[in-house]
C-alpha cells in the first residue's frame, strides 16, 4: 500500500467470525428439541385417551374372570334358581320309596329295597307293580311322583338307578314316591357313583346369563 499510510511491524489485526451463525445453529437446536418433547406428549395423549382405557378395560375383565364370582355371587346364582322354578333337593332320609316289581323275575323289590334302605333312602310298600305297569317298563324302571316331586325327591332318588325316567302323577304327597322296576333293571348304580351325583345334584348351577362376554 502506498502513499502517506504504511503498515508497520509484525501484528496483524484477527478477523472474527460473525456471531449471527452460532445464534442460527442455538435456534435449531432448540426448536427441533421443542418439538420433539411436542410429539412425545401428542403420542402420550393420544394412549391416554385410546389404547390406555382399553387396555385397563381388558385387564379388568381378565382379573375377573380369573377370580370368579364370590359366595355373594354364589348365593344369588342359587336364589335365582329356586326363583326359578328348581326347589332344594331333599336328604334321603326325607324320602319314602315304594319299590314295586314290573318284571316276572322274583325278589328283584326286596333286594332293591334293602339297598336303599342301606343307602338312607325311606322304604314304604315293597311288592308287585299294579297291573297298569305291570310287565310294561322297558327301561331300568320308572320314577313316579307327584309334579312337586319332579324337580325334588325323583331326581335325588334317580340318582340311584341310571336311565330310569321321571314322571309325574296325580298325587299330592311330595315325598312318597314310587319306583317301578323295569324290565331292563340290571342292578342300581354303584353307590360311589350314585353318591357323586347326589353331590353335584346337591351344587348351585351357575347362571350363564350372569357371566362376563369375555370370559
């Protein structure tokens, strides 16, 4: 450089680098971070509001199903039985069975009836079927009582032959009934399978209408 202006000795002035750029780079920095913290709480939100009931829902539905219903539930499934139409089952000691022999085989009602005389069953008439049934049950035998009894003493006392059938007569007294030895009768049930079904006869059945869908 010429002219009346010389530049003198060994420093130089150091050029700076602008400070726009570092306060360009701070503002990315800090608006790609705002919006990431945006999404991460959009997507939070949005589980909250969907997924997360869901979810909460379902695993309450599982619990209970796991668990099964309580003894409230259990009182009110056999309330609701009985309102329906099913009355408590009868012990056998509240049961008087006449046992009556349609078939020509001799001694088939005494037997029978010394069984279930064994197994607390009431014995009352032991003899011969009358004539209207006489030699004309097929099956096993026949269970007769009165409509009550249907749904009371004949099922506890069918317990004890296998296949007989259950019928209803004229008859007023429910715990007087009567069972005709068929043709069919081979034996009556072993007493430890007939002991079995008095218990599951004697257990509430579960209402189906009461359960959860999920189950």
């Amino acid at each position: 450089m010429g002219g009346q202006y010389r530049i003198t000795g060994d420093k130089y002035p150091r050029m700076r680098r602008p400070r726009g750029r570092r306060r360009l780079v701070f503002l990315v920095v800090v608006s790609v971070t705002a919006l990431g913290l945006i999404g991460w709480g959009t997507l939070q939100l949005i589980d909250v509001f969907t997924g997360g009931g869901d979810k909460a829902t379902a695993a309450g539905t599982k619990a209970h199903c796991a668990t099964g219903p309580g003894p409230s539930a259990k009182a009110s499934t056999a309330a609701v039985s009985t309102a329906a139409g099913a009355l408590p089952q009868p012990q056998p000691g509240k049961i008087t069975v006449n046992v009556l022999n349609a078939t020509p085989r001799s001694g088939l009602a005494k037997d029978t009836a010394d069984e279930l005389k064994k197994r607390g069953f009431r014995i009352g008439d032991v003899g011969n079927a009358p004539k209207a049934y006489d030699k004309k049950v097929a099956g096993p035998g026949l269970l007769l009582g009165s409509t009550a009894a249907v749904k009371a003493a004949l099922p506890v006392l069918g317990t004890q032959l296998s296949g007989a059938q259950l019928k209803a007569d004229g008859r007023t007294q429910a715990d007087r009934v009567d069972l005709i030895i068929g043709t069919g009768f081979t034996s009556l049930t072993k007493k430890e399978d007939a002991d079995k079904a008095l218990a599951l006869l004697a257990e509430p059945k579960p209402d189906s209408s009461t359960r959860p869908k999920n189950c």
